[in-house]
C-alpha cells in the first residue's frame, strides 16, 4: 500500500476550497490540519470534517507529522512568518502567492536551500496554466530573450468588454464588481500591480536573475477610453495589458506592466474575457504560448495539486526532490530604466483646429529623431477642436517624452489626450 | 566540479543535428557517441569531432559508461531493437519517435520499468511545445474529458494555403513539396498517420489506458476542395485536420485524425501554417492551449534537451528518477467505433437542379433521425445541376451513412461531393 503523506493547510478560502476538494479523490495523500480565522464559519464543503480546521497556524507548521504545508491565504503576513517558520521544521512549501514570492523570494528560496526543502509556486503565474514547472523542465534548454504576457484576468475582462460594448472604463469596472470580476477596491488589478508580482516571478525564472519588483514599470488601464480602443481597431490593434520581460543589450533585464496596442497578427490580441496567456520566446524553441484560467477556485486548484502530486511522487524515493524545480537565481538582475527603453507609440493628441498643425507635429518628432508611421485626423470635436493620433516607429522612450513636453507647450495644443506603447 | 553524465545518440539527420549543437552548451553532458549511417557524409556541424561517429550503434548501446541513449532516427527498426538492447542494459532513453511509441510503447514501457529506468518523449508530440511532462506533473490532479489537436505541420500548411490562395490541394501540396514542407512521399502526413501516432500518445497519458494505434479512425486532406473551404468560410468556420481523443459514456475512447469544420470561436480556427497546437479538457483546470512549432530541428531538440536536462538533475541525487513520468498505463483501452460516434455534419451533394430536392433530402434526414441546421444552394453549377451544401446538428455516425446512402439512390443525386465533420 502507498504510504500516505500528510499535509498541512493555511487558509480555506476560494483557493483553499478548491484545493481541498480535488485532494479529497488523492488516497495517498492526507490533509491533517487546516488554518482558518473563523473555525465556526459555515462553509459548506462536501466532505469536510470540521475536526480539522483550527484557529491556531502553529499547530501546523510545527506538526512534526505534517511534510507539506499549502499556504492559501495570500498576501505577505502572517503568510511570510508561518512559511518560514515552516520551512524551518524541513516542509516543504506549495503555495499561490505571487506577492510573496515577488517581494520575498530571494529570501525563502534561500532558506529553503539551506533546510534542503522545496517550494513549489505553479498557481502563482497565471492560474490553471502549466508555465514555471514547463519553463523548469521541458523548455530548460532554452534561452529566453522575451515573454509577453496577459496575466490579469480582471483587466482583460474589462478592456474585452469596452472594446465590446463601446463603454467606458468606469463604467465597465462598475459591471465587473457586481459580476464579482473585480474587486471592491480594485487598484491591485486595475493598475497592474498583481501582473507585475507574476512577470517578476516569471522574469527571475527565464532570465535565471531576480528580478526586483520594485524596479517593475507599471501603468494601469484606467487611462484607456473606448475612442483610443476605436482608433487602435482601425490601425489593426487591440488594446490589451500586458505584463513583458526582455533581455536588453549589456544584460540588463526590462520588466513592465502597461497597456499595449497589439497586432491583430499576434495571438495575444485574441485572448479575451478572462483568459490569460503567456507568449514565451527562446532559443532553441522559437515561440511557443500557453493559455487558459488565469485565476478561480478550480483552475488554481488544479496547479496547487498538480505540485503537490509532483512533490509526494518524488519525496517517496529520494531526499533530495525535484532539483530542476529548484531555485538557483542568486544573482539580481540589473533593470532597465523605462526611459532607456525603445519602443512603438500611439499618441492621441487634442489641438486647435488650424492649419499647419500637423506641420508643426511633424517638426517636433523630427527634431527629436522620431519617425511617424501613421497619422489620423477624422472629423472635428464638439468644441471645434481636433484629435491627431499618430503612430510612430521605434523609438526611445526618453525621446518621446521630450517631444511630448515640447508639443505640450506648442499654442496649438489643448490636451495630450493618451500615449501608449505598441507592440510589434 | 558537476560530474559529466555520459550519452550516446543514434542518428545526426535534422533532429540529431539540433540536439547536438544545442547539447553542446551543456558542459555537464558529453555525447560519448553518435550513430550514423555514414562515417564520412560532409555533415557541416560547427564543433563535430568525426572521431565520435560510428557506424556500429551496438558500440552505443552495449557502452557501459554510457548512461542515457538518446534515439533520432526514427521509424521502427532498427530504432526498436536497439532501445530494446539499450534498456536491457540499464540505460535511460530519450526519443523522438512517435511512431514507436505509438506501436511498442507498452512492450518499452514495461521493459523500462522491470530494468528501473525512463523512456522520455517530449518531442514526439507537438515538436518543441511542453506538453507530455505538464499533462504529467503540473496537471496531474485533473480527469481530462477530451483533447482536440492540430498535430501536423504540413497538412496545417496546406489547409491554410488553400484557403488564403483559393488553390487546390494537388497545386498546393506541389508547392509545399518544392519548399521542403512536404516530403516527396507525404503519404505519411496527408493520410494522417502521423498525427494519429500523436493523438494515439496524448490519448494514452490523458486517459491513463493504453489506445491502440491500430483503431484510431483516420481520414486524409486530400479530399478537401477550395470550394468546401469557402463554404466553410461563409458558414463560420476553418477546416482543419484535427486529432480528437475523447472518453465516451461506458468508458470507451473515441480516437480519431479527420478534418474538421472548426468555428472561429475556436483557439484552433487561429492556429495556421506549420504551427501546433493542443487544447486540453478536463476538471479541475478547465480549458488550457499549449501552442508553438511542432516540428524542425531547433523546436524538436529543444524538447529532446529538456528531456535530458531533467534527468541528469535527477540521477546526480536519486535511483528512481522522475517518478511522475514514468508510464503507469497497464489497462488496454476499449476503443468506441467510427459508427457510434455523435457529431455534427458538413455535407455537399451535386444534384439535378429540379423543383423537389431539398424536400427530397430532408425527408431522408428526417427518417433517420437527422436534424439540419443550413441547407445553401448558391447559384448552378456550370453543366446546370446544383450544389447543397447542408450542416446537421448532433447526428450519429450510422444514422448519416444510412441517410448518405439513400440520397446517393435518389434520381436526382449526381455526387456526394464531400462529408466532414464540423467542431462544436
């Protein structure tokens, strides 16, 4: 008979309750304990005896029968102390918290080499789809140079549905939190902050360097309105936000979260609604992607398991589990400054409606080595003005933002009205 | 200082070529040995010591320093024997070859496990995309209902040709041919018998039974014509050849590599040209896509490479190495019949353009248990009979051979020009 492992639960909430009902059909496999804040919470899970569940996380990570520990609850304390207090007492770790394995990694990973244990962080990066256990293994001969990525399922449903229905962002955030797709406070998803935990944690991975997640570029998707969706439809783009991690020239490594025109031609453009998908490019594999569930009880269920699985195949016959899904990134990777950075715009400008100004646009991107691909001007506005939208070729970041300062202080111009970045 | 593990490695065509210079980077892997047909072939490898090659693979496979076989040469023998002689001798293997895994894999497999060693075959499957080892690890919690699969590059060429071109199949095939994307005999893959040697290995690890090759359903390309493409087009849909695995009610698997009406509503419609892709069904993960190149030397060595990379991690610490992906498929799976299978239906018949005929047809579906959901006739053809084209909702199989049957009896049936399955 399979000898059983017990494991050890903190936190019993949506992922929590996934988890503990795909683990249910697992003989081989125990939970022992379960961490919760509200023992007398009535949370009606098939099959769980309530004998279980204590108030007390001590109890577990310092059970000495207890070889896991599932962390569930998110966010960085008591998250943090209980984790390494657990790694502390040789358990392994199995855990969906990309914050904390984004801003604490390097310390965790490093004490988990020193107690010879594990931790395992497939849930962490876009929900139900395989891609850290994949990168570690099957993709380990490659060299990455880029991935692309929609890693927030939040942000992709609303900007699907603006460009849908021709809302605004307000009110379509406004639909989402009563659908229960977004958040009472919505600022974690709406302003990339949870896209960029996961490009960190997946930038520190392919890039074998950790990332700091500090030095993430992030701009979130409140500034999209339904008219840049309209225009960059016309131009042949979708508006998506997208989480990127390149290795530039001197290895640095540019990280960022913001919106982007993406080409229709690029299969990002046609990941919609909830979905997340990770475009990975590398040497020798040239592009592969992965799509899916970004997030949900079962779709998150299925990778906390998967790596717990994984985890008790390996430990029944050696000491030393899973080497290739262990962290060796002790170098930290220098980033690249947003400014040094060279990329494609959309601009959207609102001017007077006078000759010559075109001419005098043309001037400014000119003088600061820019080169337009596209300029459109349709109709006027309500108030007599106009709205200009240029696309440019590559350019540096910094070089547009001069050219942007200047235009701002042309007489002509009444409004920059949206810059954003465009994929190739 | 790592130990270097030593490996040997039959054959230096396309794929041994790419495994080898990507090995190459690796300096904690020496390739001891290649076996080739011809010591003396101009082969251009940058960094190939002749001194390595051999005509003789018994000096590979019987080396006792050599610990891991990797097999590229493909096709049965001599390829079998020698994985068979090389297990015997305790050494891991590492291949590419769909078809001997689709035919032997129970006789390797248990081989495999009386002598404790692993048989890898990431690249047999979709070339460079990660897919057996997540079904395996990462995605182990979850029961998989169905996988539908775009598993040949040539074929997915050609379709996708014909339908930007308007060409037809024998034109394009041509083309493809001249261009190197189709062999000189591409039986092989427009018949579909390379993509059932996938699909009858991806059913295998999904259902955790043993498919028989020798039962999957199989229909070429070769049929389609630029005018069923356009039909399809206006009706919303690609065709595409699809490898389907699905578990039947009663537990039968319904095996199958036919082309396919797939709407645009599908991952699948968007996967062109020489690109791969599989999308997985199952609880708890729902619906995930893995995409990418599914074949060439640099995608398939990166899968090879993986391979490798993940075992020798696992033999420096462990006598079992990589548990999870060992194959644990003893139960020989009970395929569901071609004549039981439930599907909706593309069907195109040439008649007498006379008053009555679209009666005609629907009473014969209507006997049989048939409903429809388009019946067009466009225009007349030139010799001044008609084309119908007709969809059905879910139909059995035998219920439309029946119905087939009786219109070709009908006086005004001239032709069925072509029937196809359509994806839900």
């Amino acid at each position: 008979m399979t000898k059983t492992v017990k494991v050890g639960m903190l936190g019993l909430g949506t992922v929590g309750g996934g988890v503990f009902k795909v683990l249910r059909n697992f003989d081989n496999i125990e939970i022992k304990k379960i961490a919760v804040n509200n023992i007398n919470k009535d949370r009606n899970i098939e099959g769980l005896n309530k004998d279980i569940l204590t108030a007390n996380p001590d109890e577990i990570v310092n059970d000495k029968e207890i070889s896991i520990l599932i962390e569930v609850i998110g966010g960085i304390e008591p998250a943090y102390s209980l984790i390494k207090q657990a790694i502390a007492n040789k358990k392994h770790i199995i855990t969906a918290n990309k914050e904390l394995i984004a801003k604490y990694g390097k310390e965790l990973f490093n004490l988990a080499k020193e107690n010879n244990v594990v931790i395992l962080y497939e849930a962490a990066v876009a929900g139900g789809i395989p891609i850290i256990m994949p990168i570690k293994t099957s993709l380990a001969a490659n060299k990455f140079s880029n991935v692309a990525a929609i890693l927030n399922g939040t942000t992709n449903y609303i900007l699907t549905k603006m460009e849908k229905d021709g809302a605004d962002f307000a009110s379509v955030l406004k639909e989402a939190q009563e659908l229960g797709y977004a958040e009472a406070d919505p600022t974690n998803d709406v302003q990339g902050y949870d896209a960029a935990y996961k490009i960190c944690i997946l930038a520190t991975i392919i890039f074998n360097k950790r990332c700091d997640v500090n030095k993430i570029f992030i701009e979130g998707i409140d500034k999209i309105t339904p008219v840049d969706i309209e225009y960059a439809r016309d131009l042949g783009y979708k508006i998506k936000l997208i989480a990127l991690a390149r290795e530039s020239k001197g290895g640095k490594i540019d990280v960022r979260v913001h919106p982007m025109l993406v080409p229709l031609s690029q299969p990002l453009a046609h990941i919609n609604n909830v979905l997340n998908a990770v475009v990975l490019n590398g040497h020798p594999v040239g592009q592969v992607m992965f799509s899916g569930p970004g997030a949900g009880e079962f779709p998150t269920a299925s990778s906390v398991v998967g790596d717990i699985l994984s985890l008790v195949q390996e430990i029944k016959y050696t000491d030393y589990p899973l080497p290739m899904m262990r962290c060796r990134h002790d170098e930290t990777a220098v980033h690249l400054d947003i400014e040094e950075t060279t990329n494609k715009y959309y601009i959207s400008v609102n001017t007077a409606n006078t000759p010559g100004v075109l001419g005098e646009l043309g001037q400014i991107f000119g003088r600061n080595n820019i080169n337009l691909t596209s300029i459109i001007q349709k109709g006027i506005l309500e108030d007599g003005s106009a709205r200009i939208v240029l696309l440019t070729e590559d350019a540096l970041e910094k070089n547009v933002n001069k050219a942007i300062n200047e235009i701002t202080k042309l007489g002509v111009t009444k409004k920059i009205l949206n810059i954003l970045r465009v994929m190739d």
